[in-house]
C-alpha cells in the first residue's frame, strides 16, 4: 500500500476519534438546542459523525495530494510509515511546538481580556452558565489538535498555498514565502470565522464579539500555519493540542478554584 493511502487510514481513524471525543463538550454546549430536535439524539449524533467522516475524507485526500507539490506534509509519520527513524526528529519539535501552543493559549486569554475592558465579553447569563467540565475540555482538545489541524492546515491552507503557487513560484519550482504567509493568514482568518457558530449556539454576539472571536482565534491560527510550513502538520497538530489544554483545561480549573 502506498505512503499516501496508508497516511489517508491513519488520519482518517485519527478524526473520527476527533469527532466521537468532542461530543461531550459539544452536548453541553448545546444542550438545550438538541432537545427539540425532529429525531432521536442517537440518530441524529450517528449522521454527525457519519457526515464528517466523509468530510474529512475528503479533506485528507486532497490535502494529502495537493501537499506533495508545494513541498508541505506530515514528515514524522511519513518516515514512520516508510520505516524509517522519527525519535529525534519528534523530540526537536516538541519543545518549540509545545511552547507555541501554551504561548497560543495566553495570548487568546490576554487578548480576550484586553476586549473586556472594552466591554467585549459573552454574556454569561445568556449562556445559561454553560461551563464544560475540565474532562470534557481534554477530549475536545483531541478535535482541535487533530480534525481543525486537518480541516485549516492540511486541506485549507495547503490548497492555498497550492492556486498561490500555481500563479507565481520560486525558480527553483517552489511557493514564494509571501504566499505562505497569505496562505497562513487567510487560513488563520477562516479559523477564526469558523468558531462563530459555537459563538452564535450559546449567546447572541454583537459586531465587536464576533470581531473578538475571529481576532484571538486568528492570532492562534497563524502561530499553527507556521508549525505547518516549517515543521509540518504533526508539529501544528502538538500546538493546538497545547493551546486547548491550556484553554479547555487548565483555565476552567484554574477559575473553578
């Protein structure tokens, strides 16, 4: 079986995991919303997590070809694939991919207190105090690492870079590091939009909250563009794993107390 097949079951195994751990976070999130629904919760969860598997399948494969030509990838299971050594090369980029994920964290927790000064917060009440435990915040930091990973970097930001390099290329047949970087950006850009339905589930945003929640999600999303284009996706997968920890977990304890 080729490389690439082999890199498609992985990934694909990996985002149902993603999708099945989130779902706890998610149904206290939005509870309410699911009570009225037209079928059974089961029925309706079992067509969730179906639909995505056939979207992220789609988004491995093209994501999974289109990276091989602008020089992007998934080099620690690429060479663990192909039998090859990954210890050293997997402990060069735990520290800085780590530590990007925990700077990532703080700056998203800094910035939404910056907003807060200007009166930019989600209104608790509103929300009905929906707090997801610390345990759930764990799994859903899983989807976050893996399946957002797939879906903004591996598929999105890599068929940017890929009608950017199609334009304009290197000589020697590579993307410009402007691309990237306009490729990082817009990615991070959609990132950020793509948190507002989670927004719009528990509260009813104004101009500046939606404002707010692409900003520090956007400043993370460019942080994981980054790992990507260097390092490679696992790298970006490790760093927002450690963002939503810090996110999910750890400041949920930390308010607790």
């Amino acid at each position: 079986m080729k490389t690439e097949w082999k890199l498609f079951i992985i990934l694909l195994i990996a985002c149902i995991f993603g999708v099945i751990f989130v779902l706890p976070y998610t149904l206290t999130l939005q509870g309410e919303l699911l009570q009225n629904l037209p079928v059974p919760l089961y029925v309706f969860l079992a067509a969730q997590v179906i639909q995505s598997m056939i979207l992220f399948a789609v988004a491995i494969i093209i994501g999974l070809h289109l990276a091989k030509k602008v020089g992007l990838g998934l080099p620690i299971l690429e060479e663990w694939i192909e039998g090859r050594e990954v210890k050293s090369y997997l402990k060069s980029i735990l520290g800085i991919s780590i530590g990007l994920g925990i700077l990532a964290g703080i700056l998203i927790i800094g910035l939404d207190y910056l907003f807060s000064f200007a009166g930019v917060t989600i209104n608790v009440a509103q929300t009905g105090q929906l707090n997801p435990p610390a345990w759930q915040g764990f799994l859903s930091s899983f989807y976050g690492g893996i399946n957002e990973e797939i879906l903004l970097r591996l598929f999105l930001m890599t068929l940017l870079v890929w009608i950017f390099f199609k334009i304009k290329k290197t000589e020697d047949g590579k993307p410009t590091n402007a691309d990237m970087w306009l490729a990082i950006i817009l990615a991070a850009v959609i990132f950020g939009i793509g948190h507002l339905p989670t927004l719009l589930a528990i509260t009813t945003p104004s101009p500046l909250l939606i404002v707010r929640t692409i900003v520090i999600n956007c400043v993370a999303g460019i942080i994981f563009g980054w790992l990507y284009w260097k390092k490679g996706l696992e790298s970006a997968m490790i760093s927002h794993f450690s963002a939503d920890i810090v996110l999910h977990v750890i400041l949920p304890l930390i308010v607790v107390i």
